[in-house]
C-alpha cells in the first residue's frame, strides 16, 4: 500500500492525472489512417475528438459528487476498468460510430483519474503540502503532451 507523502504516491496521482491529455495528444497523428481504415470523412474522424473531450467534461462533473458518496477508491478503480474496457473497444471499432462512442466512454473512464487524483490530494495533504502535491501533477500534466 502507498503512503501519503511518498514519491510513488506522488508518481500514481501524476501518472492518472497524465492519462487524459496523453490519450488525446497520441492519438492525434492517427486521424488520416483512422480515416481510411474505417472509410470515413475527415469531419467523422474529427468528431471523434470532440466526443472525447465531451465525454471528458460529462466525466469531471460526475466523479466529484458520486466519490464523495462512493468513496475514491471504488470509483478510481471503476474510471480504470472504464477506460481500458473502452480502450479496448476503440482498438477493435469496426465502425467510425463505433468508434465515436468508444472514445466518449474511453473519456468518462480517463477523467476519472484526473479529478480523483486531486481529490484524494485534498484528502490526504493540506496547506504546502497540498500545493506541492498539485504543483507536480500540474507539472507531469503540463509534460504529457510532450510526451506523446
């Protein structure tokens, strides 16, 4: 088990809070060859960015109230399974629609991390502290898409 304070923790709320842009920014250089494989139009393929961010945002706003009742940890596990599950899907989609609605559950399940990941910052620190735990997911957020 990770305790509050260590650098592994520290690494895990970076490393979810990482997911979402990360999931964006490689998928990016794809679009043309998504296009062609699933017989699509340019602007198809494009929706299936703004379904993810769509689905990004309907996330943020759910996982706040439903772990404050749930807890984080069953609804951290939850976003995870979410994601890979839809991850998954996308890998197979044999349909551009398929794909769209993919990468919208894809979304609900990678915006878990991020706004989870932040809370359970709140839970664990306060004052400085808390500051510095968010300044280095802020930091490993800021990098992510130069890691893609």
């Amino acid at each position: 088990m990770l305790r509050p304070g260590t650098f592994a923790l520290t690494a895990l709320f970076a490393g979810l809070s990482a997911i979402g842009p990360l999931t964006t920014d490689m998928y990016l250089p794809s679009l043309p060859e998504i296009a062609r494989l699933l017989d699509a139009s340019t602007a198809q393929v494009q929706f299936t960015i703004s379904s993810y961010l769509i689905g990004f945002a309907v996330g943020q706003i759910v996982y706040g109230p439903v772990s404050d009742r749930h807890g984080r940890k069953p609804m951290l596990l939850l976003a995870i399974a979410l994601y890979c599950a839809a991850s998954l899907i996308c890998a197979l989609s044999t349909s551009i629609h398929m794909l769209i609605a993919a990468r919208f559950v894809q979304a609900l399940g990678g915006s878990g991390g991020i706004v989870l990941a932040r809370a359970m910052v709140r839970d664990l620190y306060s004052g400085s502290r808390a500051g510095r735990e968010l300044s280095v997911i802020a930091a490993v957020m800021a990098l992510a898409p130069v890691l893609a």
